[in-house]
C-alpha cells in the first residue's frame, strides 16, 4: 500500500480560528507541513494518531517570554517548558541585545526544537540591563536587519526605577529603532508608578504605531485604592486606550510573576476590551509558580469567561499576525508547518494566584487545558 500521509490525527474535536474551524476533524501531515483538513481522511499515513475525545489546535504561539537560558538572568528552556506545554513557536521577549544576541541564535534558536523566535532588545546587553545608556541605535538595527528571519521586533522595558526621568527619550529612541529596521516595538510597562519620573501610559500609547504592541496590559494597580494604566479614578477605560487600539496598537498579557491581575482583566472584559494576545511571560522563576506555563494562563481566561475559541485564537491566530507569519504558524490550514497541540480539558478544579506582589487574589479554575500530544513540523514530541 502506498502511503499517502507521514501522520494523521483522527477524531480530534479541532479549533483553528485561522479558519473557522471548531468541529471534529481529521488532520494529514507529511513533509513537516499540513496536507489536509477534512470530516474524515480515509487516504493511508505511516503513522495514525487517535485523538478521540481530545481538543485539536494548531501549535501555540507564546508572544512574550524568555528562553534564553544558561545565559541570561531569567531563561527557561524552551523545550521542557514551552514545547512540551503544546507551545510549538516561542518568542524571547529581549533577553538578548545587539551584544549577545549571536549567542541566543547559536545557542537556543538553532539548538532547539521549539521554534524560538526574537524581540531583540533595544539594549545591547538586553531587557535585565536596560539603560538609556546601554542603547546603542547603530548596533542594533545592523543586528535586527541581519538576522531579520529570527528577529521579528524590539523589545524595551519601561518603568521609573528603570529608566527614570530618560523614560520618554528611550521610548522614543527605541521606536526609531523599530521603524528603522521595519519591526514592531514591544513595550514592557510597569504599570502607574508611584515615583514622580513615571511614564503615564496615555504618553506611551502616544508614540506607537499600529503593529506595535503593549505586553503586561492587566497588571495589578500600585494600590487598592488606585486604578491600573488602563483606567481613569472612575474605572473607564482611557481615552488613549480605546484609540491606541483604534489604530492598531495591541495589547498583550504577558502574564509573568508580578504582571497580571484578576481584577484588572475581569474589569477590562466587563468592558469589552479583550486581550489581543495571551502570552506567558514564563521565566525559570515562574515555571514551578504562578505561571507554570501558557496552557495555564489561556485556562484562567477561560474562567474569565473568554470562549475556547477566543483563547486558541489569542494564542495562535493572532500571535502569528503580529509576527508576520500568519501563512506559515498558528494555522492548521493546508501548507501551514505541521504543528499541532493536543489538549484535554480537565474539569477538576484548580486553585491559582494571579501575581506574588502584594496585592494578590486566588481564584478556582474549574476548567483547565492538559496537554497531551504536541506535534512539531509533523513529528509527535509527545
């Protein structure tokens, strides 16, 4: 018999928001890329996976953490941590800058089997260090536009214990990086910063650009009394939120130890206002606590009351969009890399914190994503 398939994944209940797919459906791969997606795939494969009972979806995309890993403060290693969790494409948010990011190419990007991706730093020893000083505009443009296949955009970290009263010339600085070397910024906020040389969010928003992005949008305020960067006293969304979004700018969760607040986010979705990306901000230090890894944090939008579909889609689709791959990751559409996440969805209930600052709440997650299988270019990992 003829083979015509390298893998196919049977009876799988399928979500791909790429293309309106949520029903069960069979999945053919062969050569590392998907061949078909159909009711049912009768055609013979070398190797068939049964996914009876399982959630389907394409690879997910983690926007926002950091992998790179014996090398910087905060690196978890990708393949234990991010693919084996069903996250196929992982992005560096900066752990490395125009100094020392060969060694992240050598070294993780192409000695993983995790598709590791990069927002280089506009610093050129990357985001732990970042000065105003340490920014090297030169270096990092001739770096970004080099090595343009891994690197997809700049990465800073703004806050006023950071960079202080040079927020605002950073800021702006590291745009024209971007600009230059035709990439979206990435812009880390601390949130309202009770220190006077804090950047308000209003004057962040003010220099970017449609594609740009802001990464931990719902952390927790500086105060119970004290309302998060999206908010006015009164608890509206801001004026420049609503027409940051408007033109383009995307709001990202990067959930890690300190930035993601229960509150914030349920407000926010009272409002309307919806993350357009889900990402981790997973480091070694939050792999065993609070993060753990990207399925844990699409489950807590679950229990916000976010559809499954509106999670896969803020973890696939939409990641993929903001890197400019939309054709080849976060898609199981034919001629897509065969990358495939298997899920079960659990029902027993789970207790997890939103953040180890002091202004913390634990909340039940009665549903949660399992991984199962993870499939990478068409071959099972797991």
């Amino acid at each position: 018999m003829t083979v015509t398939y390298d893998l196919l994944v049977k009876n799988g209940y399928v979500v791909d928001p790429s293309q309106g797919i949520d029903g069960l459906r069979d999945i053919a791969i062969a050569q590392g890329v998907v061949q078909a997606v159909a009711p049912q795939i009768l055609d013979p494969a070398a190797a068939i996976l049964d996914a009876t009972g399982l959630i389907v979806t394409p690879g997910l995309v983690d926007l926002h953490a950091h992998v790179y890993r014996d090398a910087s403060e905060s690196g978890a290693d990708a393949n234990e941590h991010c693919l084996r969790q069903g996250v196929t494409t992982v992005v560096d948010g900066g752990s490395a800058g125009a100094m020392n990011f060969l060694g992240l190419r050598r070294f993780i990007v192409e000695a993983s089997q995790t598709r590791v991706l990069s927002f280089l730093s506009a610093c050129k020893l990357g985001v732990e260090l970042g000065r105003l000083q340490h920014l090297d505009f030169n270096a990092a443009v001739t770096v970004a536009t080099t090595h343009r296949d891994v690197i997809r955009g700049i990465k800073i970290r703004l806050g006023a214990r950071r960079t202080g009263a040079f927020s605002a010339h950073y800021l702006r600085l590291a745009k024209e990086v971007a600009r230059t070397a035709h990439v979206p910024l990435m812009v880390h906020i601390f949130g309202p910063d009770p220190l006077p040389d804090a950047l308000p969010l209003p004057d962040v928003l003010q220099v970017l650009e449609g594609g740009d992005i802001i990464t931990h949008s719902f952390h927790p305020p500086p105060s119970p009394q004290a309302p998060s960067s999206l908010f006015d006293r009164s608890g509206r969304l801001l004026n420049a939120v609503l027409d940051a979004r408007q033109r383009g700018v995307l709001f990202d969760v990067g959930h890690g130890r300190y930035q993601f607040s229960w509150g914030t986010a349920e407000t926010a979705i009272r409002h309307g206002f919806l993350p357009d990306t889900i990402s981790s901000d997973l480091t070694k230090y939050s792999v065993d606590t609070i993060v753990y890894d990207l399925p844990t944090v699409l489950s807590k939008f679950l229990t916000l009351g976010l559809s499954l579909t509106e999670v896969i889609q803020r973890s696939t689709v939409n990641p993929a969009a903001a890197l400019g791959l939309s054709e080849h990751i976060g898609s199981l559409k034919p001629g897509a890399a065969g990358d495939v996440a298997i899920f079960r969805l659990d029902e027993a209930p789970c207790a997890f914190w939103d953040t180890l600052s002091t202004i913390r709440e634990e909340r039940t997650v009665p549903k949660r994503l399992t991984p199962v299988h993870v499939i990478k270019a068409g071959r099972i990992i797991r």
